[in-house]
C-alpha cells in the first residue's frame, strides 16, 4: 500500500505542486478587511478543487467569512471521517523582508517559500491529496467530510456561530486536524490534548485624577501598589494557584500518560538556551512536561499602571489594569473558573477602591484522548508504518478553541496530527513547507484513510461517545 501511494505521489507531484501554489496566491488574511474579496476567492477556489476531486462542495455562509464543507460517501459501517482545516492566514509582515514576494509562491532547495506554505495551506493541501491518491486508486475508504473555515487565524467566529446549526451535517466519528508539529525531524506526534483558554481585563480605579505623590503620599491610596498586592495573591510560594476553587474537576494525569507525556524529548539547557529562562515555574511535583501537558494555569499577561517614561513624575496613579489568562484542562468548567478568579480579585481590593471587569472572555474548552483509544492506536501504526518510528505523544498546553467545540457538535473523536517544523516560520515572514513535510501529510491521510476502509469499526469509537 505505502509503495502504491509512493508511486502515485512521484507521478502527480508535479500537479499537487501547482494547485498548492495555486492556493497560495490568494492573500486571504481574514485579520484585514481590506482582503474580504480575496477570503472569498479563495473560499470558491477550494470548492471547485474539492468539486474536481469527486466530493459535493459547497459554501456556507457564517455573517463573515463562509465555509467551505464538502463530502465523499464512502464504505458502509465505517468511521465517518470530518477533516479540518483553515483557508486563511496571518498578515504577511514587513514586505521587504521577505525573500520572495510572500503570494509568489517560489521553490527553493525543496521547500516552497510563500505567506501560508505551512499555516495551513500546505498541510491541508497535503492531506487532501492523500486523500485525492486514495480516490484515484480505488483503495476502499471511509465517508468522508471536509469543512475549512476562513478565519482560524482572527477568533473562529463564523464557525462557532453557525456550528449549532450544522450537528446533522458534520456529524462524525473520527475529526481529523492538520494544523500542528512534528517533535523533530522525522519524528511525527499525536497531539493527545489542548488547554482551554479564559481571559479577563481588571482595573482597580482609586484617585479621581493623578495625585502629586509628594502632598498626597501616605495618605491617598494606590492603585499600582495595591494590584501588585492582589497580583501576589493569586500564587502560593510552591507555584500553584490560589483561586479558591479553581482546581475543582482537575483529574491527575494517569499513570501510564505521564510515562508517555515526558518520552517526549524536553531539555531544561535547551528551553532556556531558546526562552532566556530556566523552565521553573508552575506546581513543582510536576515535571516541565506534565506542568503544560496535564496542569492548568493562570498568567499575568500585562499590567499598566502610573508614569514609565524617562526621568521623574512624582504621582500617584488614577488606575491601574491588570490582563490575566488562564489555561484549563479537562473537568474544568471555564465559566465557573473566570467566576472564581473575579471573586477572589473582588476579595482582595482595599478599601477605598473599586475593580472594574471591563473584558471577559471564555474562548473555549479543553480535550484529552485517552492512550488506549481505538483512534490513537490507529494513527500510531498508521505513522509507524509511513515514518518506520513510534510517533511521540504529546499533550499540548496551547489552546485551539474551535477543535473540542467542532469535535462536540460533530460527535467526534478529534485526532490532531500535522507536519510543521520550527524552521517553518509560521507566522513569520520567509514561511515555508519542505516537500518532504508535504509528502508525509499525503502519506499519513492516505494511510489513515485506507486503513480505516479496511478495518474501521464506528462501534469501536463507543467508549468515547460515553465520555471515557
């Protein structure tokens, strides 16, 4: 089979090579309105190239930047298969720092060198060819369904607001996302889970107006020292967090998931050679890994207050404003967890003051797979096979809210497996995808494909249903 689809590959790379760069010239940053039209042309551009493939394709409209679902009846009794993606990418950044133009998709010592090469026109584009070899070939398959939305890269609002409305058209079995990393070269990764994500804004108002510090000093109080106060009441001394409450519904980690989660190579020299700092913060009976892996946590992401500039201005501050996130893992209630860190700043302001929440945002839920799970253990032979080595597992600390959201009104089990290097720049100016990443993504969707075809089981996938 994988000889086959090596083949194939061989004789059709020149042709995914040109509807690839094809997608890469549209400018679909969906961050500027400025590029609405090209969002949209880029948008039918995929609905005809799915069209071209044999699947029925169509846009759906969200009240911004539509979607585009397609769909491939398959075998009977098989997983359904939903595979997501985005059409839209970041902003390009300084133009003349780029060595090509970033829409003039240019291939240079194997890799292509475009705006969205990596992020995420070239891992979708490489999996949708696996699954264009696999049609092609007449290798049995499961159904399959497609839904690439256009503004992953700005919020995910249209998905998330007309998703409600789509559960019978996405419903799923198995949701495949082609949006992350390998760990090191060669060496592909599940991405086993993601952290939810909440967010507020605080400002703690006192003085009507700036006060001359040197009349009113000792006397008025301060609202940049008081937030340093309730900021230092947020953490106990041995790094977790102190929010009342905050911790209900966390699970330890199992056994057997910790064995996995630190596999995955970390050095403590190498993240303070790339960072600056030695990885030391967060509940110290966790290692590194498992902190972002398995822990939630809650971040300081700015605080503003008084005069900064050069030179002196004796004044106490009107204000002070304080960003704070948090990340969450599963059991975790996000609403109740944003409730509880409000209470507890409540708690802490000082008389004379009052605290404002001006912004407050709950961006999504976390996931987690669980290691036994029919779906894992099929994408970990299936990367066996294609790489001849056991894929690393990961549990990822970022957060990608649309996934679980996507993942709970489909019904389905999500399977995060993607191809991206660091020396990819994604987000960056000079982004690029190697041909060998490209040809890794074809494999893997076309192996996963078959070997669904030849030993799916939807039964199989009752254990997650049930919320195991």
């Amino acid at each position: 089979m994988k000889t086959r689809l090596e083949r194939c590959f061989e004789k059709n790379l020149p042709r995914y090579l040109e509807e690839w760069k094809a997608l890469l010239r549209f400018p679909s940053i969906s961050a500027e309105p400025a590029r609405e039209k090209d969002c949209r042309a880029c948008a039918g551009w995929m609905v005809r190239h799915l069209k071209g493939m044999g699947f029925k394709a169509q846009l759906i409209s969200t009240g911004s930047k539509p979607l585009v679902f397609a769909e491939r009846k398959g075998l009977a009794g098989a997983p359904v298969v939903l595979f997501y993606g985005h059409y839209d990418v970041q902003p390009e950044g300084p133009a003349g720092e780029w060595r090509s133009p970033p829409y003039e998709p240019q291939l240079r010592n194997g890799r292509i060198y475009a705006r969205g090469a990596n992020d995420d026109k070239g891992q979708l584009m490489s999996q949708l060819k696996g699954m264009d070899a696999v049609l092609e070939l007449g290798i049995p398959h499961p159904t399959i369904k497609v839904i690439l939305e256009g503004e992953e890269e700005s919020g995910s609002r249209g998905i998330a607001r007309v998703l409600p409305g789509l559960r019978r058209l996405v419903k799923a079995d198995i949701l495949m996302v082609c949006d992350t990393g390998m760990v090191a070269p060669g060496l592909p990764a599940i991405t086993m889970g993601l952290r939810g994500v909440i967010s507020l804004t605080a400002t703690l108002r006192g003085p009507e107006r700036e006060l001359h510090s040197g009349i009113h000093g000792g006397r008025a109080p301060n609202p940049a020292t008081a937030m340093a106060r309730i900021v230092s009441t947020l953490h106990k001394n041995d790094g977790s967090v102190a929010v009342k409450g905050f911790y209900a519904g966390v699970k330890a980690p199992l056994k057997n998931e910790r064995e996995l989660a630190n596999r995955t190579p970390f050095s403590a020299s190498e993240y303070r050679r790339k960072t600056g700092v030695p990885p030391v913060a967060g509940e110290q009976q966790f290692t590194p890994v498992e902190r972002v892996g398995f822990r939630p946590c809650l971040e300081v992401n700015g605080i503003r207050s008084g005069y900064t500039g050069s030179g002196l201005k004796t004044i106490i501050p009107a204000a002070a404003t304080l960003k704070l996130s948090a990340r969450l893992v599963p059991g975790q209630d996000p609403k109740k967890c944003l409730d509880k860190i409000v209470r507890h700043l409540r708690k802490h302001v000082p008389a004379g003051m009052t605290l404002e929440i001006s912004e407050r945002s709950v961006s999504g839920g976390a996931f987690s797979l669980h290691a036994n799970s029919v779906t894992v253990k099929r994408a970990r032979r299936v990367l066996r096979a294609m790489s001849g080595r056991d894929p690393a597992l990961v549990w990822e600390g970022a957060s990608v809210p649309i996934v679980p959201l996507l993942g709970r009104f489909a019904g389905a089990e999500p399977l995060l497996v993607g191809f991206g290097s660091e020396d990819d720049r994604i987000h960056a100016v000079n982004e690029s995808f190697s041909i060998e990443q490209f040809r890794f993504g074809y494999l893997y969707a076309a192996l996963l494909l078959a070997d669904i075809g030849e030993n799916g089981d939807a039964k199989a996938l009752d254990y997650f249903r049930a919320g195991r």
